[in-house]
C-alpha cells in the first residue's frame, strides 16, 4: 500500500470517527433550557405580532436592481479569462472586447434611461 492513500485513508478514518463524537459531545455538555415555552414555535425570535399587513408588496426597484447587479456581474466575469488571453487573442480578440464593453455599457445607459437604478 502507498503512503498517501494509507495517509488519506487514515484521514478519512480520523474524520468519520471525530464528527460523530463532536456532536455527541456538544449534545451532552451544552447548555441546555427547556424552561422556554416559546422554544419549539415557528419563529424563535421572540416576535409573537406582525408589522404591517401581510400582503404589503415590496418595492420593484429592489428587485430591478439584484437583476441588474446579477447580470453586469456575470458579464464582467467574462472580461477576467480575456485580460489572462489578450497577448493570444491578438487585434481580433481586443476588438471583440471593446464591442463587448461597448455592449455592457450601452446596457448600462438604457438601464440609467429608464431610472432603475435611480432612487426617490
């Protein structure tokens, strides 16, 4: 037998047997407080009246603005592989970008004209 797998053996071995004994161990020793009549209800924070009507609708610029952070995000996860390629990609590859870029902004600009990202 190899030295790493009888090494990644025994690590395996070590960590099966130490998580079940961890939780047993914080089961047994933690605090514990049965005294709470509230303990085992839906909500544990303590807050037993709602705020507000519960068919209170949120505002659509939150959601506009995560799409929009989603998206731009996604896309300039695009521009880390071509700045790594530049040198390889060559003139074809640094036009691509720019209209790539171009785009992004382009899209940004129409989001701006359409005031979803602006607050009032």
């Amino acid at each position: 037998m190899s030295q790493e797998l009888l090494l990644s053996g025994s690590i395996i071995l070590l960590i099966s047997l130490l998580i079940p004994i961890l939780f047993l161990l914080t089961k047994n020793l933690g605090p514990r407080n049965s005294d709470v009549k509230n303990k085992n209800i839906t909500y544990e924070s303590g807050v037993t009246y709602h705020i507000g009507d519960i068919s209170n609708r949120h505002n659509i610029r939150y959601y506009l603005v995560a799409i929009i952070f989603v998206i731009f995000d996604v896309e300039i996860i695009f521009l880390f592989p071509w700045a790594v390629n530049v040198r390889e990609l060559g003139g074809f590859g640094i036009v691509e970008m720019f209209l790539f870029i171009f785009l992004l902004l382009a899209g940004l600009a129409y989001v701006y004209m359409k005031r979803a990202i602006k607050w009032q």
